[in-house]
C-alpha cells in the first residue's frame, strides 16, 4: 500500500496509473475508522481494479465552535485497517499541503444546502464540496463511494457532480449500525455512558415514522409529531429537527408520497446525532 502526503506525489501517481478496466474507486474520509468506513472500502475494493482511500480533517467543514482540534486521529490503526482491506494508495495530507495559506476558492450547492444540515451549521457544506472537488481533480476516480448515514451530503455532492460535469459515478452505501440501532460514528466516542444508552432514540424514532408511513399514515405533520413525542419521551435529547422529505429535492413534504426520506437530527449533551430512514409509499 502507497502512502502520498503531498499534491505533487498524487498527481504523478495519477498520470502514471491508469485502471481502465475496473475504474479507479474513492473513498473520502476523515479517518477514525469504524465498520462503516470499513464497508466502503470493501464495496470499492470488491468492484474496482485500484481503491484510493483519502484521510483528511477537513478544517472547512468545521464551524468555529466545532471538534475540529479534538476530532480523533488514530493514523496507525487507520493506516493498518487500509492495509487490511487491501486499499491501493492512501492520500494522507498536512493541512498546509493541502491549503496553502493563499487558498480562496469555494464551491458552493445552493439550494440543497440550505436546508436541516445546512440551517444549522451554516459553512458545513460548502466545506465539504469544496474538499470533495479539489479531491476529485486530483484522484480522478471513476466511481466514489459515500455513506447513507450522511444522506444529505450524499444528495448534495451528487448535485454537485451533475451540475460541474464532474464526471464520476457516485455509489451509495447502506448505514452501518450498532446492535441497538445507533449509527456507527466517529463522534460516538464523546458520548457519556447515559448518552450512549439512550442514543438509539434518534433511529427507533425515524424507524417508528417510516413504519407509521407504510401502515398508511399520510399527514407528515402527524409522522412529525410521532418522532417527536417519541424522542421526548424516551430520552433528554434535544431535537433540531425530524422531518419527513423528498427523496432527491429534501424538500420538506405535507403529504407523505413517493419516495421519502425521514431525516433528524437532535443534541445529546454536547453530541450532536444525525440520521435517516428512507421509505416509500405509492398507495
Ligand atoms: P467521515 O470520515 O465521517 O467524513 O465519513 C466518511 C464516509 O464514511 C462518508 O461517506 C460517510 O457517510 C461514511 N460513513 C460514516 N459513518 C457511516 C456509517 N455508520 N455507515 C456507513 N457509512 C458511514
């Protein structure tokens, strides 16, 4: 397994490796590894001919109040679960060396950026398409492989790639979840052993609206209110919102039909969750 640090090393592994066949695969990420991560590169090694896997804390994508100083970095348990999965080439750059100090330019999403995320981490975003670009250009990947756990930066860098001609063919991965239902995260750990037993709320709560959905349920303001009586009753969490939305616009929806996605997101002490379910209704 290759390790690159640098722009100038990426880019000349690049113009030297040409994976025609099978494609290049690539999986962005902040490091920390769980199974979830885990799962990307198992879906990229098992249909791709070369996996370049990214490790990068992305300061862009952090708020002035986030984790971004604390956010973990184990880099030798990471490194050796790559070398584990049989990953090709890990990208592994400073902050320095990938933004130099004169760095200004931004890509932004508009509309799907606005909304749940978005409203209430306001530079989140944009930080992440930017990074996801700039990744892009130098990996120049055939196909990429994201999380559903984190469905609206999904939708939004799929936007993205439409609307830039980027070019890659985006994969999609199911959640990987504790026994209890809690998304696997690499901010679980700052949980506290009460937070933790009671964080499967956020999931059992979508889950309670997606079954309500498909029992025949049709007012969201009702699904909504379900979620929420849910939560409130079997936790301390504080809910920044649960919604029931359009699959692909995220629009916020008044009558649940077609392809939906339950999203939520709530606060467990200082831990923020976030979460999905998708479902469908036709009737
Ligand atoms: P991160 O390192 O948090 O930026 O995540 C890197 C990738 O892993 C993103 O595409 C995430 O959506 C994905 N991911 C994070 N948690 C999970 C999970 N529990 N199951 C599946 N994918 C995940």
């Amino acid at each position: 397994m290759k390790i690159i640090r640098t722009v100038r090393g990426l880019r000349l592994w690049r113009k030297r490796h040409s994976s025609e066949r099978l494609g290049l695969g690539f999986v962005p990420t902040m490091g920390a590894f769980h199974i979830g991560h885990q799962s990307l590169m198992q879906r990229a090694r098992r249909s791709c001919e070369t996996v370049v896997v990214s490790i990068f804390v992305n300061p862009l994508q952090f708020g002035p109040t986030e984790d971004l100083g604390e956010y973990p970095r184990p880099r030798q348990t990471d490194l050796a679960l790559c070398r584990k999965e049989g990953v090709d080439v890990v990208f592994l750059p400073s902050r320095k060396e990938f933004y130099p100090p004169d760095f200004q330019s931004s890509v932004t999403v508009s509309r799907l950026g606005q909304h749940w995320e978005g409203a209430h981490r306001r530079t989140h975003f944009q930080g992440v398409t930017t990074v996801v670009t700039k990744l892009f250009n130098l990996v120049r990947p055939h196909r990429v492989y994201f999380g559903q756990k984190d469905y609206q930066q999904f939708c939004i860098i799929k936007q993205m790639v439409r609307d830039l001609h980027q070019g890659v063919d985006m994969v999609m991965c199911p959640t990987i979840r504790e026994s209890d239902g809690l998304a696997l995260s690499s901010r679980n750990g700052y949980l506290s052993s009460l937070a933790r037993r009671t964080a499967p709320v956020l999931y059992h709560a979508l889950h309670l609206g997606a079954s309500s959905i498909r029992d025949g349920e049709k007012s969201s303001a009702s699904v909504e209110a379900l979620m929420q009586s849910y939560v409130q009753k079997a936790s301390k969490a504080k809910i920044d919102y649960l919604a029931v939305c359009h699959a692909e616009t995220l629009e916020p929806l008044q009558r649940a039909q077609g392809r939906m996605v339950l999203l939520g997101a709530v606060r467990l002490g200082k831990v923020r969750l976030i979460d999905n379910v998708l479902v469908k209704n036709q009737k």
